[in-house]
C-alpha cells in the first residue's frame, strides 16, 4: 500500500486456497477495515476474509448480542484476528456519527449493511421508502463522505458499496429494495469520480442470490406454503425468478466474500470504479465449476475460483 499503508507483505492467501490472493493486508495501517452489517452472513464472511488477510477488522451491528456472537465466532475461527465492535443504527444520522465517533479513521469501508422486505409496490408508502434509504443509502453516504478524507490525506483506502443484482433486475415484489440498491451504484461511480488519482478506489458489488441467514428462512416459507422442500424450494425460484444464473443454485456468503477481500487489497491495478457482479461459473462451465467474475462495464476480468 503506498503513502499512508505500506505494501502487503508476505504471500499468502487470505483463504489459504486461491493463487490470486497473493497480497496480505499489513496491521500496521493507520485505519481499520469497517465491515458494517457484519454480524451474520455475507457481512461476517468478508470481516473474517479481512482478518485472514491481516486486517483489524470492526465488526458493527446494532444488537449487542449478535455483535458479541460474531467477535466470538471471529477469534474462534481465525486465531490471533484482531477485531473491535461497534453498536449502532446506522439507519439514522446520529447512529452513522456514534460508529465514526468509535472509530475515527479507516483504510478500508465495506458498506454492507442493508434491509429488505416483499411488499406489493402499491403497499409501499413513504415511511417504508425513507426507511429503505435512510439504512441502505444515507449509511453509506454519511460514512463515505467522513472516511474517504482520511483515505485521500494519506493517499490509499478502499471503499465498496454491496449492493445487489436486484439493482439491476428489480424484483417486482421488492421495488423499494432494488432502487435502493441501484442508488448504491450511482453513488459509487460519482465517488469516484470524486477520488480519482487519489489512490482511494470504489466498487460496487452484485451479489446474486446467497445463502445468508434471511435467505434460507425465506426460501422456508415459501417451501411450506408451496408443500415441497427447501432444496426443491431453491431450485424453483431459481427457475422462476432468476432463469438466466449459470450456477443454478444459490451462492455462499464466503464467495462474494473472496470477491469483496479481493478488490479490497492492494493488488487489483483497476480504475477507480468498478461495478462487479459476483459470477462463479464462467457461461461454459458446468453448474457446480469454479469460474470466473467480470465487471459489468467490461473493463476487466479476473479469473478468481470463488470458493
């Protein structure tokens, strides 16, 4: 890393499996790695690839329960990580400033927290709207605009906004959640614009559908009222609602993750912004292949194994 984070050191792989990850995270950068929404799912997935890569990683959540059970699941499985907590709502202004007030510099920001719910667009009134965006915009907003000054006086940062597929394919039962999500990306490339030359580069990432925590309950209720299994569930609203996925099956948190803790290290040479979907089967590989993820702007391709 250059000016303000030295140059990852040493050659090992954040997951102790993949080539490409031939950068490690140095502690002794002046900032942490900020992983909002870490508590469970993709969130802890990218805040534990950060810790293996050698970051001091914030776990932050709003329930002081489920931040604890994280921490703990953390230095369970990744001995030695180093790792703070942070409890707040970043739903609102005062939350955003309580999490800045704990941690006041960071090297790296991954915006990962977010809420989502099916509703019937006409069902949707304002307070629904502002609550969308209040948590799954302005957060990102009001700590971007606070942490990447500190990134750009010290000439390196990385700042990723996770946003979601569904920005780009609304779903028609989650319209608030979808243009949420877009919204994400055109804050990251005007950021970005914003940062460049400065070292600071800003991503979006696209997950597709994942097995996070929410998504199995969902996929659990839909199984019961339709009266077929979850595993018959998953296939189904893959079928119907997302026909056009190549791996045919619902993605793991930790292969967005290695995505994420990729763009997060010192060596992808791209520009400053990205917009990345999370892909792990290239178009000619079979549906259970390791593949590849590209950019949606095609500017680049990174044969990744997204394990």
């Amino acid at each position: 890393m250059s000016q303000g984070c030295p140059q990852g050191v040493g050659r090992r792989t954040p997951y102790g499996r993949d080539a490409h990850y031939e950068h490690k995270l140095s502690r002794s950068c002046s900032g942490a790695a900020i992983v909002t929404g870490s508590t469970g799912g993709i969130g802890l997935a990218i805040a534990k690839g950060l810790a293996d890569a050698g970051a001091t990683v914030v776990i932050y959540g709003r329930e002081q329960e489920r931040v604890d059970a994280a921490l703990a699941q953390l230095r369970t499985t990744r001995a030695g990580a180093q790792a703070r907590v942070v409890v707040a709502d970043l739903g609102t202004a005062a939350g955003c400033q309580a999490l800045i007030d704990a941690e006041p510099d960071a090297d790296i920001l991954m915006n990962k927290v977010g809420i989502y719910s099916v509703k019937a667009f006409f069902d949707i009134d304002d307070a629904d709207w502002e609550a969308f965006f209040q948590v799954n915009v302005m957060s990102g907003v009001r700590l971007a605009r606070h942490y990447a000054q500190g990134m750009k006086s010290r000439g390196w940062g990385r700042i990723q906004f996770i946003s979601s597929e569904s920005a780009l394919n609304i779903p028609a039962e989650m319209v608030h959640y979808g243009v949420s999500k877009a919204a994400l990306q055109g804050l990251s490339r005007g950021l970005a614009k914003v940062l460049a030359g400065s070292g600071v580069t800003v991503n979006t990432i696209l997950p597709g559908p994942t097995r996070t925590e929410g998504a199995i309950a969902f996929i659990a209720g839909m199984a019961q009222e339709r009266g077929v299994s979850a595993t018959e569930m998953e296939a189904l609203f893959l079928a119907e609602n997302r026909p056009s996925s190549l791996i045919r099956r619902f993605a793991n948190p930790e292969e967005v993750a290695n995505l994420c803790v990729y763009a997060a290290t010192p060596r992808p040479a791209q520009p400053p912004a990205l917009l990345c979907r999370s892909r792990v089967a290239s178009s000619k590989a079979s549906p259970d292949a390791r593949g590849a993820w590209d950019t949606r702007l095609g500017i680049a391709r990174h044969a990744a194994n997204l394990y």
